[in-house]
C-alpha cells in the first residue's frame, strides 16, 4: 500500500504519523493507498509556508517562472502514462481518458507559462493631462485550491499554473476520495525546481477545507466541486470578507434539432452523458430532442449504450470505468430509483453493470431515460453519473425555455445545420459556455465557467490568470501645482 505524507515548505511529513485514511480503488474495492488527515495546526502550517515563500516567488521574474512552468509541463508530459495509471487506480475513470487529461495539464502549464512576463498593466489618459496614470497586476499572495475527484489534476491544473504564473503561492486539499495524483505531482513540481513553500498539499475532508478557507494567511479561495459545498465555502469566505472563484455543477441541455447531422449529434450526445461516466460537470444530462428526430435518437442511443464496453479501467479497450467511489455510487442508483417512481421511460441500463471482467467494481449500467419532463427530479439535480434523460419539444421557442429552465447554468449543446439558428440561439442560453455542433471540448486558450449556481468566476485562458491577480492603480502628479487641501481634485 502506498503511504503519503503532507507535502509542505518543500518537504513530506511522515506518513502514517497522526490521524489517516484510506483511498480505495473503485474497480478492486481494496485499499491501496493511505494518507494523512491534516490538522488545523498543519494547514495553518503550509499557510505560513506559502507565506513566506510568496515574496521571493512574486519577485522572481517572470521569465525564471516560466522556466520552471515549462520544466514541469515537459516533466509531466514525460510521466503521463504513469501519472494516468494513478489517477485511474484512484477514480475508476478509463485510462485512455486519464493520460490525455496529463498531456492537457502539461498544455495548461505551458499555456500559463506564457503569460507569467506579460502580465501587462494600462496607461489611462486623464482629464488632466500633467497626471501620469497606471495600472500594475500584481498576485494575491497566498491561494487556496480545493479541488474534487472526478479529473484531480486537470482540475487542479485549471488553476495552479495560472496562480504560480501571476506570482501568488499556493495551498492545495485534494477530493480526500482521489488524493494520490495530486501528492505524485508535488514529486514533479519538485524535479522541475519549484522553490520550498510555493507548492504545498494538505489532504483531509471537509474540516481541511474548511481550515483552509478560515486561514488569514490565505487571500483567496479557488474552488471546485458540488453547488451544496459550494455554497458552504463561499459563506464562510464572505463572513471573512474573503473572496472566491467557484466551479460548480451542472444539468447541462443539449439540444438536438431536426435539422441535425444525425451521426455527428448521436455521437456528441454520447460523449455529453456517459464520457467519464458521466461524472463531469459539463455533463449533458438533458438531451432536448426536437420531435421530427426524436424517436430515431433515442433508438440510436439506446442501441449504442447497451454495447459500450464497461471494463477494467487500466484496460486501453474499455470505454467506460466504475463510478469513484461507493458514496457516489449509492446516490446514482438513488436516482435511477427514484426516476423509474416517476415514471420517465427506462430504454436502456437502468441498474448495476455486472458479468465477466467486472468483478465488485462499482460499475453503472449506461442508462437512458425517455419521455422525461423537465420538472422532474431527473432533470432537475445534477445526478453526476451515466444516466440520462431525453426531453422532447417542437418549437425553438420551447427548446431555450426548457433548458434555461433550471438553477444551474455552466454548459449547452446546440446541434444544428443553421448558422442562422445557432447565431440567434447562442445569446439565448443562458450558461458559461455554449458548444455548436460539439460538446465536452476543452482547450487552454477559451475560458471556463458558469452562471447561477454553477458557480462564479473563470478558469483558463487569459481571464484564467487575471482571477489571480489584483489591480492597483498608480496616479502620479508631475505638475507642481499646490492644491486645495479642502476640496477634492478633479
């Protein structure tokens, strides 16, 4: 079994020393991993690390910190394969999925990379002209991430490259469900001569996050997970005035129109629900089919789910793994329950996925749900597995209304033929991001995030890194006049 410590001030903590944990691996249902629950005392300890560590890092330039950004991508691109095998031994999700999630974190690294010397300030021509007036980004300071464990290191690496970039140091607390990927990576970070104190890892549940949060040491607070916990965190940041970036869940429409190219929606709708086991954020929960198509879709699908192949997640071939962990697993299957009492139409799955190759692995069927109504539960809460529900309309009309019917607002599908539809359609939707003719995409450059209780603020591209940076503005009088002292300068 392999023992972690807590990674803090450039060093490990003796494991096993004080409370621990087990991480079990959702395919074998053993124990594989044990870790430390750190206490108050130790987060506060890597706050204090990051402390004094922020000053020397902000001062490095910006050109060194894209040296050592660009050393860890080339190093964690070299170690994907293995980097996956732990991410998948941790979370169940396929293997084919897990290394082009590691390649797309050293791409978020490089990406970051490049802005870490162009973190550029505006001259702001005033009414007056002998005033000289600028802006200066500079970082934060001390970060917190709280990341989940659905994608551990593409979540993180969504934000620790753009806070180290903008100068800032971080403490991170991983899913206590899926830590190890993240531990393993501090091993990298460390080879590619990240300076003591930048980086620091604390694992634990929720009372680490929570000491995380409370910490003063700690400005900001960069979190990724459910809308339940999420609403937690951001009233215990704003009772500390503290501020927050939140990515949240997701009951995402992913609308069908006749018009379609049959094939190419068919395939985006499967990649919505049952990629990564339907344990993404951006999940397309809700597939909104026009009338004219929706009987030959829900063939289509129902047809293609019930041969997509659920197997060992180590395994190149197997297109879907188990879902993370059993508390996760036992709220799916809740669902799916509760869906059959309301009476949506079960066409495909719809139970526990067992038979050769399987074993005890918490593996779900790839359920389809027809003639579903959006005011059922089934499409309201985000479920967060492989299960979905198709919604029929008739109009365009009918269509934005029913997938802006809900609280969460962080991704959509549109599929048709017609620019004109899609152009008009776009402004309509109300969620953080809209993908036309594609769905779960992904790309360094484009910013990420959601509206309503899919959270606030954005991760990646450009906006990505001004989320960790603060704006002082520098105004500078060379006139030599004497003023007024009582009244105020215009």
């Amino acid at each position: 079994m392999k023992k972690f410590g807590l990674f803090i001030d450039g060093g490990w903590t003796q494991p096993g020393q004080g409370a621990t944990f087990q991480s079990f691996n959702p395919y074998t249902g053993k124990a594989w991993a044990e870790l430390r629950e750190a206490s108050e005392a130790e987060v506060g300890c890597a706050a204090e690390a990051a402390a004094q560590a922020q000053p020397a890092w902000a001062a490095t330039s910006g050109v060194d910190r894209a040296q050592i950004l660009n050393r860890a991508a080339d190093i964690l691109a070299a170690n994907a394969d293995n980097m996956s095998v732990v991410e998948s031994t941790d979370n169940g999700k396929i293997i084919r999925e897990t290394r082009s999630q590691m390649l797309y974190a050293a791409r978020l690294f490089r990406f970051f990379a490049g802005y870490a010397d162009k973190l550029y300030g505006t001259t702001i021509p005033l009414d007056q002209p002998s005033i000289l007036d600028y802006t200066i980004r500079e970082p934060l300071g001390v970060v917190g991430l709280i990341t989940a464990w659905n994608s551990p290191i593409t979540l993180l690496c969504n934000k620790l490259p753009a806070a180290l970039a903008a100068g800032n140091t971080v403490v991170i607390k991983p899913s206590e469900h899926a830590s190890v990927s993240t531990l393993e990576l501090c091993k990298l970070l460390d080879e590619a001569g990240m300076p003591a104190g930048v980086v620091n890892v604390v694992t634990g549940a929720g009372a680490t996050g929570a000491a995380i949060v409370a910490h003063d040491k700690i400005a900001k607070v960069s979190f990724t997970g459910s809308a339940d916990v999420g609403r937690k965190i951001a009233a215990a940041a704003g009772s500390l005035l503290k501020p927050m970036a939140l990515e949240l869940g997701g009951k995402s429409p992913n609308i069908i129109f006749d018009d379609a190219n049959v094939e190419a929606a068919t395939v985006g709708a499967l990649a919505g629900i049952f990629g990564a086991t339907g344990q993404t954020c951006v999940a397309g929960s809700r597939l909104l089919v026009q009338k004219g198509l929706y009987h030959e879709i829900v063939d289509r699908l129902s047809k293609r789910a019930r041969i997509i192949r659920l197997g060992d997640p180590l395994d190149p071939a197997s297109e879907m793994g188990t879902v993370a962990n059993q508390t996760q697993f036992d709220r799916i299957m809740a669902a799916i329950a509760l869906a059959k009492q309301d009476g949506a139409q079960l066409v495909a799955g719809g139970g526990r996925a067992q038979g050769a190759g399987l074993g005890n692995g918490l593996f779900v069927e790839p359920t389809i749900f027809a003639e579903a109504r959006n005011d059922m539960e089934l499409a309201r809460s985000e479920i967060f597995g492989p299960v979905l529900a198709v919604i029929p309309f008739e109009t365009e009309a009918e269509a934005v209304a029913i997938a802006n019917d809900t609280e969460f607002g962080l991704a959509s599908g549109i599929w048709t033929q017609d620019i004109s539809r899609a152009m008009r359609l776009v402004p309509q939707m109300k969620s953080g991001v809209v993908w036309v003719n594609t769905y779960r995409m992904v790309t360094a450059q484009a910013p990420f995030g959601g509206v309503k209780q899919s959270g606030y603020g954005r991760e990646r591209g450009e906006q990505g890194i001004y989320e960790f940076t603060t704006t002082k503005n520098v105004m500078i009088d060379y006139s030599g006049e004497i003023r007024d002292p009582f009244a105020i300068k215009i």
